[in-house]
C-alpha cells in the first residue's frame, strides 16, 4: 500500500520542482550568483623620460692643523678664501658658495692633559652650472692635500615638470590601448579609477659612473703628476656634455568596467 502511494505523489509532483538544482555557498558567493558584478578590466602602461642635471652640488672638505688652536683657526680661514677667490675667479657667483660652521678636534699626544695639536675641519659647498666650473674645482682639490673633493651632488630644476610629463606619457599610452580593445573586441571601457603612485627618479648608470670617477679619483690626487690631469681623466669619461644624466619612470594603472556592445 506504501508502494502505491509513493507512486501516486511522484506522478502529482511537478517535474520541474525534482529538476531544480541546489544552491550552496556563502552569502557573498550566492550574491555574485543572483546579481553577478560588471566586468572589471585594468590597463597598465611605463613611460620613461631622460633629462640632465643643470646644477652640481660640490661638497669641499678643508682641514688645517697647528700646534696653536688661533693658528689653525686663521689658516682655515685663509685656505678657504684662497679657494673662494679662485671660485669666483672662474666665473662662479659669490652667492653660490657656502662655508659650514668649523669644528675643532683637539689631538692629544701619548702623555700629558695638553693637547699636543689643533684640528680645524670646515665643509664648502659650491653650487656650479658648466663643466668648466667642476674642472676648476677639480684642480683645487688636486692642488692640497689640506682639501678634499669629498662628495657631489646633482640637481635638476625641472623635476616637476617631467614628473608630470612622464605620467602624461604613461596615461597616453593606456589610453591607446584601450581604443584597441573597444574597437577590436566590441566593448565600451569606461574608467572607475586609477593608480599612479609608481614613480622612480635615478640616475643613469653613466651618471653614477661619473660621481664615482669624481670623488674616487680626487682622493687619490698623488697619482697625479699636474692638477689638471684629474680634471682631464675626468672630462674624458663623461660621454655626454653634461653632469648627470636623470631617468625619470612612472607607472600607471587604470580600472575600466567593461561593457559588450550589443550587436542588431
């Protein structure tokens, strides 16, 4: 009698009702289900922009030493001025030459609370625009064994500018690429947002080759026989008319929802 009845009820219930599938998972999973999100397509595009440096930063250690601590003051002092004068004599504005505040060291002998000599250390900076400048103070610091080329710098005044320039290249770019998709694969991408927070200012390699040549080469200036040999060994190395050459890269991302046109 339970046979029969089954059957009976199997025949009563709706196919469609046995037919339809179960649906599990979690909540979001089953959200994305029902009402599935848009197409979500990213575009990525690297732009590069190379440019020289128009100023140089170059860092001038001077140490004097005497026995009496006014003595070595003055001759600093003079040492410093002698160099200024030669500076400027080459055409560098008086503005762009700085001196640091000196510090003293006193030098203590094996016996005795009295100093036995005075050290006196004092930091120019010199800010130079032409390569004839950095060949002056190249000699200067060949010249003395009491200066030292301890350090440069570069500097490129129109940095914002080509960082903006190369996001401008880089966005072009994805742009380019989004008008060949539309018009090869039939969609409509309309932009949802974007990242452009990859940015990298460096040096080329022939520009850390040149700070390298500099500051290595002026430490060992007894290997030279005349002042200007360094700044010649130097000049010659330096492929490009320039002080440095500066890479600017940026990376930008754009997000896109796609949409498929729809076709008569």
């Amino acid at each position: 009698m339970s046979r029969l009845i089954s059957s009976l009820l199997f025949c009563i219930l709706p196919f469609g009702a046995l037919a339809e599938p179960e649906l599990k998972g979690s909540p979001d999973e089953l959200r994305q289900f029902l009402h599935p999100s848009e197409n979500i397509v990213t575009l990525s595009a690297e732009a590069e922009e190379k440019a020289y440096s128009d100023r140089a930063i170059i860092s001038l250690v001077v140490t004097s030493l005497d026995e009496q601590l006014s003595a070595s003051i003055s001759n600093n002092i003079a040492l410093r001025e002698s160099i200024s004068q030669q500076l400027v004599s080459a055409g560098i504005n008086p503005k762009h030459i700085k001196s640091s505040t000196f510090s003293t060291s006193p030098q203590y002998g094996w016996f005795g609370k009295k100093p036995d000599s005075y050290k006196v250390v004092n930091r120019m900076a010199v800010t130079i625009t032409e390569e004839s400048q950095l060949k002056t103070i190249a000699g200067i610091a060949d010249s003395k064994e009491e200066i030292e080329l301890s350090n440069i710098a570069f500097e490129h005044s129109k940095k914002d500018a080509y960082k903006t320039k190369v996001k401008k290249l880089a966005l072009e770019k994805v742009m380019e690429q989004k008008a060949l998709y539309e018009s090869s694969l039939g969609v409509t991408l309309t932009p949802v947002s974007f990242r452009d927070n990859r940015l990298w200012i460096q040096g080329s390699q022939g520009a850390q080759m040149l700070e390298e040549v500099v500051v290595t080469a002026s430490k060992r200036s007894h290997s030279y026989n005349e002042p200007a040999d360094f700044a010649q060994s130097m000049v010659a190395k330096s492929v490009e008319p320039s002080f440095d050459e500066i890479v600017y890269t940026a990376e930008i991302f754009v997000v896109f929802s796609a949409v498929t046109e729809k076709t008569n």
